[in-house]
C-alpha cells in the first residue's frame, strides 16, 4: 500500500517527464511510460527500458 500511496503522491506533483522512454521505481512495482503518458505497471524484477527518473 505505502508504494500506491508514493505513487499518488508523484502523480499530485504533476512531475517532470523526458519526451521518450521514462522508468519510475516505487520499490515493489515499476511504472514505465513514454512522454507525458504512463504506459505500463511492471512487478519488481521485471526488466524495463527508459531513462530512469525520481
């Protein structure tokens, strides 16, 4: 739950995203997105390409 909670946290901070492939890790998930769109929720472990972001 606290990494569901720091992902609505993120998200009301309205962040600053690169135009192309973009990673976020909350720790037990991955969101993974593209532009100003997120795209995909990975589990942990899964591998993911983009430019890291915090």
């Amino acid at each position: 739950m606290e990494d569901l909670f720091a992902l609505e946290e993120w998200r009301r901070r309205s962040p600053d995203v690169p135009d192309g492939p973009w990673l976020k890790d909350f720790g037990s998930f991955k969101l993974r997105g593209e532009g100003k769109y997120p795209k995909t929720f990975l589990l942990k472990g899964q591998a993911a390409q983009g430019q890291n972001i915090e």
